[in-house]
C-alpha cells in the first residue's frame, strides 16, 4: 500500500524538509543525518571567510603603532650614529 509519498533515494520522502534531505545527502552511508541550518551556516561561512581574510591583514600590515615608531626611531639614531662617524665631509658641508 502506498502513502502517496514521493520516496528518494535512501528511503527518505518528500514530507522531510529540505535541510535534512541534503543533510542526509551530505553524509552518505549515515544513519541518521545531522539537520543543518542553512542561514547558520551561511552566517558561519561569511564569519571565516571575513577571519581569514583578517588574518591575511595581520600578517601584511602586523607591525603596531608603538613598534613602527620604535623602528622609525632606531633608523634616526642609526643615521646620526653614521653621520658623526663620518671621516670626510660632504660638498655642501663646510669645515
């Protein structure tokens, strides 16, 4: 006798929603398939997506504010340590 059900492959019918259909699709040879929320998991997928693309931001631009100047800083002291040290001096300077 017949439910009138459109039965799929796997023995699941029509009268499931969609979400445990492809679940059930996605985890073949499973008994029973886990129920997938599809705005979560869009929601989840925009939120990796935009951490990777933050973490590709850190590893471009990672140097903080404090440590650029500390850096800015050292290259002057280098450069005045290296201007004093000089032997000969330039055209434009006198003696």
């Amino acid at each position: 006798m017949s439910t009138g059900c459109l039965t799929l492959r796997g023995g699941l019918d029509a009268r499931y929603p969609l979400t445990v259909l492809l679940a059930g699709l996605l985890h073949k040879g499973a008994g029973m398939a886990d129920i997938i929320n599809f705005r979560q998991a869009r929601k989840a997928k925009v939120r990796a997506d935009k951490e990777q693309a933050a973490a590709a931001n850190r590893a471009k631009f990672g140097r903080t504010k404090p440590e650029r100047q500390a850096s800015l800083q050292e290259e002057a002291r280098l450069e005045r340590q290296l201007k004093g040290a000089r032997r000969e001096l330039g055209k434009d300077e006198t003696e």
